[in-house]
C-alpha cells in the first residue's frame, strides 16, 4: 500500500475513533487504592459487622461494654447507602451471651428516616446495671464542612438514650444538647468508644464521656473535652475542655488513673503521628495542656482506652492500628499509668481503624475494631485476649 493510501486510512480511522466518543463522560480518576499491607497468617480477624450485610452498605465506628450481669453490647453506625460519615446512618446493635464467641440479629437503637444517628458512647452504671448510650444527629444533607463553616440548614446535635434489660430495648431518645454543647460550636462527637464510671474519690459514681468538637467559622480550632452526670445519667453537663494548642485534638477517650487522676488521650492530625495526652485531678471539671505521647504512634485515627486493678495492680489497655497508616491493630499495656508501655499483642497486621475495648475478666480483654484486606472499612471484628498474650 502506498504512502497517500496509508494516510488517508489513518485520517479516516482517527475520525471514526473520535465520533464514537462524542457525548461519553471521560472515565473518572480512580481513589487512591490503601496501601498493601502483609497480612501474617497467625492473625485473623472475625467480623460481625460485615460490609454489605444485615440491609446496609457499610459499617463503621464500634464502640462496646460488658454489662453487669456480663453481656457483651457492640455497637455501631449501619451506613445504609455508602461508608460516608454523613447520610442515612442508623445506630445499630448486636449482643452477645458467651463472651463474643457467638453473636445475636443486628437490632436498631436509633433511626430517623434519611437523617444521621451515630457516634455511640455507651456506659454501665455499676449502681443499678442501667446502660446509658449517648449519640449524636445531623441532618443527612447537612455535610461536616457546612457545618463548620455555618452555613448548614441546621447543627450536630446530642442525644441519650438508656436500657434496663441488657440492651434488649431502649428508651426514647432524648435530646441534652442545650446542656452539653455550646453556641459557636459546630461539628460535635460523643466518643466514639465507651464513656466510664468512676470508681473512687470524691466523684465516686460519676459518669464521664470524652468528647470533641470543632469551632464554626473561619480559623476554627478543634478540642476535646468530656461530659458528665452527677445523677445516674438524667442530667449531663459539659466538664473540662482542652486547652488551647496548635494540635487540634479531636477524638477522645478516657481512663481512670492509679492516683485518681484522669487520662484523656486523644488523636490530632498535625503531631508527627503521635497522639496527645492531658490529665484531670478533678474529676474531669479541668484538663492540662495536652502533650504527645511519645510512644504512642498513630495513623490520625481513634484509639480506645480501658482502666483496671487486676491482682492489686492498676493497669492501663490501649488500643490503635499502631503504624503511620491505618494497619497493625495492637493492644498495648502499661502498669505505671501511661508513662510507658512495655507490653504488646497485635491483634491483626492487616488494615484497621477504629477499635474499643471492654474488659471480659482479669485474665481476658475484647476489642471490636474495624479491619479488612481491601480496605480497613470491610467490617467490625471482635477478637478476646488473653493477657498473658500481651508480652
């Protein structure tokens, strides 16, 4: 074929090619793809909240307590239409018997149509056995950026509910906004994760949930800070907040201390993936300046904190994806309150996210965490512990 004839074939191919495009959208950029991660054989991951499952898309953000008579709550967001944190979200639940080795039908704590009902942060009042749930709702259309800058069609707001039978059935939601949240203060969590009870001290029996919240407008700053009831959860009150830092603390959690000080860890986004640490010797009405935790490493994600004496020792349990990205769920161990950790067990080396912790007995802890192999947002896990496995 001559040079003339073989132009004029490709002129004619590249129109053609060209008129079989027109009116097609251009294929979309692809979302980054989260990092591979090895998996080690030896840690695996059993999902109770799977993606796609029980009529929902996606499942996010546990939280979990051990009642008094030694149920098992795990607690969720049911994302019904994607993984996004705004949208049609509903509060869901499953319990479990037998110390997480089997788990009951997903049940509803907390619909409102199209809107959003998330962030649990359950507590047990040891007193009567009473679980107190505190929650958080937005309209679904209203997205976190509006929110903060002021422009949404309405704010965050801050329920509670309860249950007297092990969470079998709940109280109608009760809005305490008012009482726990202030003018100027856009988005908002309760937790997520457990809130606790105190045990000794002057405030003995006082209930305390960490919080955060981000300022509206331009310049806004993010702190944490809990809340609190003096009367078996009928009545709550906004406690001590953060001080001011460059760090922005946002997502809390909070343990008692062997000097009956308090711990409120927290994440931040902008310290070197290290998380924060500030104390209360006042039961929570106050904090100091939060500080890193130097050995705490972090992804920029939620972490969980639980207190215990076991054998007359006071012990401290965290738990993270413990790396720079979210992987490597990892339960951590202290005896001197924090100042370090010297005891490990990693849960799963594969993608994770959020996690709680609940304490089964003094020889056993559970988490509920988020982990998957394409991506940390596959399910919610739960994993017992024993502790002779933190070495």
């Amino acid at each position: 074929m001559n040079t003339f004839c073989t132009r004029i074939l490709l002129t004619l191919f590249l129109a053609a090619a060209l008129l079989s495009s027109c009116g097609k959208e251009s294929t979309p950029i692809p979302e980054p793809k989260p990092p591979v991660v090895p998996v080690d054989p030896a840690t695996t991951y059993t999902h109770i909240f799977r993606l796609g499952g029980d009529g929902y898309s996606c499942f996010r953000i546990p939280a979990i307590i051990r009642t008094k008579s030694g149920t098992l709550l795990a607690f969720a967001e049911g994302r019904k239409n994607d993984c996004a944190d705004e949208g049609n979200i509903d509060l869901v639940l499953k319990r479990s018997t037998d110390n997480g080795k089997t788990w009951g039908p997903l049940s509803v704590v907390w619909s409102d149509g199209d809107n959003t009902c998330g962030n649990p942060a359950p507590i047990v009042d040891q007193n009567t056995g009473r679980i107190h749930l505190l929650m958080t709702w937005n309209f679904s259309t209203d997205a976190i950026s509006s929110i903060n800058d002021g422009s949404s069609k309405d704010t965050r707001r801050v329920y509670k509910t309860s249950s007297d039978d092990d969470g079998l059935t709940w109280a109608a939601v009760n809005e305490i906004t008012s009482s726990v949240k202030r003018q100027g203060w856009g988005w908002y969590a309760t937790g997520p994760g457990h809130g606790i009870q105190l045990t000794k001290g002057a405030n003995k029996g006082r209930l305390i949930v960490p919080c955060d919240y981000i300022e509206i407008g331009s310049g806004r700053k993010g702190y944490s800070h809990v809340i609190y009831s003096d009367d078996a959860g009928l009545n709550w009150k906004i406690g001590g907040i953060t001080p001011a830092t460059a760090f922005n603390p946002n997502e809390s959690t909070v343990a008692e201390l062997s000097d009956n000080k308090l711990l409120l860890n927290m994440r931040t986004s902008n310290n070197n993936n290290l998380r924060l640490n500030s104390t209360s010797a006042d039961a929570g009405l106050t904090w100091t300046t939060p500080v890193s935790a130097l050995t705490l490493i972090d992804p920029i994600c939620q972490g969980s904190l639980v207190a215990a004496d076991i054998n007359s020792q006071h012990v401290l349990f965290f738990s993270n994806p413990a790396s720079t990205t979210r992987s490597n769920m990892t339960i951590k161990m202290s005896i001197n309150d924090g100042s370090t950790w010297t005891r490990q067990h990693t849960v799963f080396t594969g993608l994770s996210g959020y996690s709680d912790l609940a304490l089964i007995s003094d020889t056993q802890i559970g988490i509920l965490y988020e982990a998957g192999t394409a991506k940390y947002w596959d399910g919610i896990a739960y994993k017992t512990i024993n502790l002779t496995d933190i070495k």
